[in-house]
C-alpha cells in the first residue's frame, strides 16, 4: 500500500482561537483516492473525538466517487473542488454524494456555478485568497453566504487574515500566526520570568518549600499548574490538591514537564491560544515520535522541546532571549536554536507536518525510520492531546 503521510493546518476564527483542524493527505506518484480512504481508515480509533471539525482533502488530487466511500466520522467535512462535480466524473460523485451525505466543504472555483447547481448542501464554502483580491472575496463571500460558511485558505501572514476577515468570512486555515508581527522585546516581562524562576528551582530539585514559596508569588500561576496536572491529557487517577502532592505523585521530572506549559500561558499575544495550541500538538507529537526510538527518559525532554519551540512567538522576544535564563540540557537547546542534537529531527518532522510538502514529511520521517501510519497515527493523537489540554 502507498505511503499516504497527513499534514495538518489550523483553522482560525475572528476571536483568534482554532476552531478546526485541516487534513491534507498527500498522494504519492501512482496513488489513488482509494489509498487516501486506506490510510483515513487506519486511524479511525486514533481520530480526534472532540467538538471540532475537521476538514479532510487529498491535496492536488481531486474528491471522487471512491474517496466518498469513507466511513467519515460525524465531526469529518470532507472538501470537494467544484470542478470535480462539473467534470466528466462528476455524475457518479453526485450519486455517492447523494447517498452517502457527508458534511461537505466546497472549493470554489471558477465551476462553482454548475456546482452550486446540483443542489447537494454544502456546509462550508472555501476560498484560496490568493486567486482573489479582498474586494472579489467580498463580493463571493456575500454571494455564496446563502449556500455555506465562508472560509478562507492559504493565508500567509496576519494582514492576510484580516483581510479575509474584512471580506465576510468566518475563518481561515493557515499559520500565519506564527509569524511575529512585532519586533523583539528586549527582555521576558514579570510573568515569564516568575515562571521561568519556577522552573529552574525544579530543574536543580530544589527544596519543596522554596518551590512552594515561589509558586505562591502567583496565585494564578499555581491555579493553572494544578488546573493541567489533573486535566484528562495527564491521565492521573487521582486528582492534585496541591505542589507538594504533585512532587510526591509525579517527581522533580514529570513536574518540569508540565511546568514547561505554563510558559507559553504568560504570553500577551492576541493570538496565544493558537500558538499554545500548536505548542502543545508539537510537545506531544515529539514524545509519541519518540517511543521505541529514544531511550524511555528522553520522552519528557522531547516533549519539552517541542513545548518550547513556539517560545519566541509566545514570549515576543527572540530563542536566545527565552533560553538564556533557563537551565535547560544541552540536548534540548541543541534542537531550538540550531536544529541539532538528538532532538532536532524529531523538531524538524514536527516543523514540517504543519506544512504542505507531503515529500519532505515523507523524507523526514524515513530518516527516522517511521511509516506513514506511525507518524499519521502519533499526529492525531497529539491533536487530540491539545484539545482536552486547552485551558
């Protein structure tokens, strides 16, 4: 069977929070939509079960009567461009789509008309913004309102997204948020630093008391760390009542482990719980990537440094600012600053399954020995890791 590998983009709504998660399933050379629902198929007890959508597509290939046959989840839109109902295929696609009647999102295009016209309902409408100046998303978006909710893909920065916004869509997918749109600070504010104290007194596993005393500094701080230790992702069968609880239960270790979350929690961006979101997708994924490939105590580093390697949009200032206070191993500031170490492919596999080159996910994950069906199974248990950590 082809090796199909999943990438992912968030899907982002006016208040700044991801609302959906979109799957794009990369078809390699002699492939076929068949292979898609195969590789859709192997994660169906791995599929996220949470509240949000999420919208599946075949990239450059185009939906089919053969890609309808999946047995979708209720939570699953499936993309459809609207050529593909207008073409010579398209008969026995209405007919599929007509029985099987998924959730759909159409792709709009310059068939969008014959599209519309089949009648089939269509929950979602997409738009590429950049086929489209903001005043002809505008004028579509209004158009088409009747028919789906608009939203909007391929935005690349933040004046993208506002854009979009400003046209009359909903949403939209792309990262663009993880791009600063502000220069640098010169230094970490209070907040931060108070965490970052936090966590370097655990790191050289100091006395409880001088954690504790710290902690209490920040009352908010010791809610959200308790908050996390007994949310469902930590999966404890007992619930924390307090720091010193948590070090008799967990240990020094674990502890850290969480702690590194709160971080990203002190950021003042608009868009932190975005960011925090693909933080906490990267720290899992990169612990999951790791099982069987690194020995069992650098689980929790791997997580780190994939919590960690969103600090500089978090904390608005740059990595060797977030690092230099931090008493970090060499190994996991090795794999945020330089990309090295024993980290760094697995940062790098991270870094690209947010992209759209189902190739170079493919040669990245074959460097570290993982099928497609490993990496496509530890990327949806780590979405659905983010969703029941969100605070």
């Amino acid at each position: 069977m082809p090796e199909v590998f999943v990438s992912r983009q968030p899907l982002v709504n006016r208040q700044s929070k991801i609302i959906a998660t979109r799957l794009t399933l990369h078809l390699p050379a002699g492939a076929t939509t068949r292979d898609a629902v195969g590789a859709l198929e192997a994660l169906a007890e791995d599929w996220p079960k949470g509240e949000k959508l999420v919208f599946v597509n075949c990239g450059k290939t185009p939906c089919d009567a053969d890609f309808v046959a999946w047995q979708a989840p209720e939570n699953a839109t499936l993309e459809v461009q609207a050529a593909a109902l207008a073409g010579p295929e398209a008969p026995a696609l209405v007919e599929a789509l007509r029985a099987a009647q998924p959730s759909l999102c159409l792709v709009f295009d310059a068939q969008a008309k014959e599209a519309l016209m089949t009648r089939i309902p269509f929950r979602f409408i997409a738009f590429d913004a950049q086929r489209y100046s903001a005043a002809q998303l505008k004028v579509l978006a209004t158009q088409t309102q009747p028919y789906g909710i608009g939203v909007a893909t391929n935005v690349f920065d933040a004046a993208g997204f506002q854009a979009c916004l400003d046209a009359g869509v909903n949403a939209a997918a792309s990262w663009f948020f993880k791009r600063p749109t502000q220069a640098p600070a010169k230094a970490l504010n209070p907040a931060q630093a108070q965490i970052i104290r936090v966590l370097n007194l655990v790191r050289k596993n100091a006395e409880v008391r001088d954690i504790e005393a710290a902690l209490k500094q920040d009352v908010a701080l010791s809610y959200k760390l308790l908050r996390y230790i007994n949310s469902a992702g930590f999966g404890l069968s007992c619930e924390i009542q307090s720091f010193r609880h948590a070090v008799t239960i967990l240990g020094y270790d674990k502890l850290h482990k969480w702690l590194s979350l709160l971080l990203a929690t002190a950021s003042k961006d608009p868009m932190a719980p975005a960011l925090m979101h693909t933080a906490l997708t990267r720290a899992r994924l990169m612990e999951l990537l790791g099982h069987g490939l690194v020995d069992r105590q650098e689980y929790d580093n791997l997580f780190i440094t994939g919590a960690f390697s969103m600090l500089d949009a978090l904390l608005g200032v740059t990595m060797e600012k977030a690092l230099e206070s931090m008493s970090l191993p060499e190994a996991i500031s090795d794999a945020l600053l330089d990309r090295g170490g024993i980290y760094g492919p697995f940062l790098d596999l991270a870094r690209v399954s947010e992209g759209e080159d189902g190739a170079a996910i493919a040669e990245q994950a074959g460097m570290l020995g993982l099928s497609a069906e490993q990496f496509n199974r530890a990327q949806m248990q780590a979405l659905a890791f983010a969703e029941t950590m969100e605070l």
